[in-house]
C-alpha cells in the first residue's frame, strides 16, 4: 500500500485523470461568473478517479443493513407538498417546510398551509432547489431562521448558498446571504444540512462535493467539506486550521460525497450521514480536521460499475462507523429525545429516499449499532421531531407526484 499526504495524492490522481479534472485544481480561472477554481465550469465527470497503485481491503466491519420491518407507528397523512426537501418546528405546533422549487410552506397547527414570501430565487434540478431550513438558537427572540439552496450564477451554473433572515409569521425580512460555495457551474448534490453547536454559538453547514470527485479533497474549495462557522456566516476563530484563512479557515472535515444530514448528540458529538455512490452510504462520526476519504476511498463502486477503493485500503482516511450496502440514500437526520417513544431516546433516526425506510441506529458514546430498518413504503427525505414526541416525515415526490406529510404516533 502506497501512503500519501491526501492533498499530494489529490494532486497526483487529478494530473492522471487531466481530462476529467485539472492537475492544480485550486488554481484560478475565469468564467462568466468571475474568478473560479479551474475545473469548475467542466462537465461533471462520470467515475472517480482511478488510482490503480492501491490493493483494496475489503471493508469488514460496519455494515448495517438490516431486513426491513413494518413500522410500529401509526403513520398519518397530514399534508401535501411540491417535491418537500425538510422541516422545522416551529413553537405552538406549527411548521415550515421547503419545497425543492423554490417555496416556503408555513404549516399551521389546524393544518393550514401558506406561502412564505420573501423566499430567495434557486437554481432548480433534480438534487438543486430551496433544502434546509433550521430556527436560530435565539428564535423565541429574534425569529430568525437559515436556508440552504441551491442559488443561480451568472453563468447558468449554481452554487450552495446559506441565507438568514427573520421569519415574521408570514414574511422573511431581513434576507442576508452569509455564505457561498464559491464553485459555481454544473453538477448536482449541494449537501445544505445545518446543525448548530450545542452552545448555540456557531453553525455546521454540509456542503455537496457536486458530483465533480476531486474538490473533496481540495483545501481550498468548499466543496465535500463540512465548514463550522459563526452565525453570521465567518469561520469559527477554533477551527482547526482557521489561521490558514479562505476556505481552510472554515473547514471542520473534508472527503464527504453527498452530507444530508447532521445531527448533533445529548453527549456532544457531531454525527453525519452522507449518500455513497452505488453502494457505501455513510454515518460518520465527525471529528475536527478529519479527511474522511472521498473519492479515493469508499464502500461502493461507481455508477459504472468501476470499483473504489473500500476504507480500509487508505486507513489514514477516517472510515465510517457504519455504512450500507445496498443503498438507502439517507437524507435527513435526527436524534430523537421525546417523550411518545421513550424506548427510542437517545436514538438516531435516518431517513431512507431510494430505501423506502426509516433507519434507527442505537448510540453507546461513539459507538454506533444498527437497530430497525423500517419499511415506511415510500421514499423518506426529511423529518423532525415535533413538541409532542411525534416524528414527521415528508416524502421525497417527484415535481406534482406525491410529496406527502406524514405524522408518526404511538400505536
């Protein structure tokens, strides 16, 4: 096995693979949108790069895939929605729930829905539009809530972006985009899970490696990073190499693929879910300035069929604590701790789009056990836990099919 710093193997694997990516891939170059790395406005590549000099060692521990179960719920419909992406609660029992689109929904408790206006423009596609929306920690007093979406460029392209303004009860006012990507142009899989601090004092933001491979491990992108940052959108002064300055300033983990979900536990830890390609979804336990190895090593293969290195072919990537195979597509992510189910407290819940499943995955410190593969019969995206201990769900439906909101209760 060949040992390499990741940032020198990033190099060596982009100098040949040059026809999918450039060998300097921090470099700049200009396009319609001003200043970008070079390789930015290229067509997204079809595998990862090949590095034929690693043996593979099949990863041996972790799998997760349980057969599914029926559900031991009773699973309500309670709305509608246009291609739902997630959910916040918001106090008194109402919701806001974003639409791929590009619409705010504000649910309220009798079950009336509404447009929120003020909403920011996005660049719609079949992984790009309006995805997360968080409260602040200081809600009760500033109302302010986050977005994540997929913004137009002035190229046609697009890029993750992160807005915050303040929720009225009808109207967002206020609107301040605080974050960009900074790699625009073509490519899907924009990330856009927020998490805040348990102190309330800072953000965690995923952003997608947006199918380009590469950039994942490119220090000076933001692309398959998880960044740590203030809430107004500056790096976090304890980063790990905030010093740096630019985008490693703002950097608490590189090597994701695709980071749906994130979720933060009673005990402090920072957990993540990550789709894989085929095969290899991920749960990570996220552990500042960790690389955890995308695209040079993973637990599933290429589209194609072309084979990735598993985890334990590069150990000085971090490997997942668990991982499925086949796929269930995780998307949202929640800890669960109310009172209707309180034989789940203290549980992660998953949610599974092409798996049609909701997962349960006990915690014992960093110690991950799968726990339920529930079979919910449609494709899971996003969910909360609502003020009473129900879970709600939205349905990832396609544009007018679908797009359910479903309420589970106790039996």
């Amino acid at each position: 096995m060949i040992r390499r710093h990741s940032l020198a193997l990033a190099l060596l694997v982009g100098t040949a693979c040059s026809a999918q990516q450039p060998a300097n891939p921090s470099a700049a170059e200009q396009g319609p949108q001003g200043p970008q790395p070079a390789g930015a406005n290229n067509p997204v590549p079809k595998d990862s790069p090949a590095e034929p000099s690693i043996r593979n060692v099949p990863a041996t521990t972790g799998h997760a895939n349980l057969a599914l179960t029926p559900p031991p719920f009773t699973v309500t419909e309670i709305g509608r929605f246009d291609q739902p992406v997630a959910l916040a609660m918001l106090p008194g029992g109402a919701a806001l729930v974003t639409e791929k689109p590009g619409h705010l929904k504000l649910r309220a408790a009798d079950g009336k829905v509404t447009n929120v206006t003020g909403v920011p423009a996005v660049q719609l596609s079949s992984q790009g539009g309006l995805l997360g929306v968080v409260l602040a920690p200081d809600y009760a007093t500033s109302h302010a809530i986050y977005l994540s979406y997929s913004e137009p460029r002035p190229n046609g392209g697009a890029s993750l972006a992160l807005m915050k303004a303040v929720f009225d009860g009808a109207a967002l006012t206020g609107q301040r985009v605080i974050w960009r990507a900074g790699s625009d142009g073509p490519g899907g899989q924009f990330g856009g899970a927020i998490a805040f601090a348990p102190d309330g004092k800072s953000l965690f933001l995923s952003s997608g490696e947006r199918q380009r491979f590469m950039p994942a491990q490119d220090p000076e992108q933001a692309l398959g990073k998880i960044l740590r940052l203030t809430l107004d959108g500056a790096a976090w002064p304890g980063n790990p190499q905030y010093k740096a300055g630019g985008v490693r300033a703002q950097t608490w983990t590189l090597g994701h693929r695709n980071p749906y979900g994130l979720a933060f536990t009673p005990d402090g830890r920072l957990w993540e879910v990550e789709m894989g390609p085929k095969g290899g979804d991920e749960l990570n336990l996220l552990r500042p300035g960790r690389n955890y190895g995308w695209p040079i090593v993973s637990n599933g293969d290429n589209y194609s069929g072309a084979p990735i290195p598993d985890h334990p072919s590069k150990p000085e990537f971090a490997a997942p604590e668990l991982w499925w195979s086949p796929t269930i597509s995780p998307g949202g992510l929640i800890v669960y701790s109310g009172a209707m189910f309180p034989q789940y407290k203290g549980s992660l819940m998953i949610a599974g789009m092409s798996g049609k499943t909701l997962v349960r995955v006990t915690l014992n410190g960093a110690k991950a056990t799968p726990a339920n593969q529930w079979n919910m019969g449609f494709r899971v995206r996003g969910l909360a836990q609502a003020a009473d201990g129900a879970i709600w769900l939205v349905e990832d439906g396609g544009r007018g099919a679908e797009g359910r909101l479903f309420r589970l209760s106790r039996k």
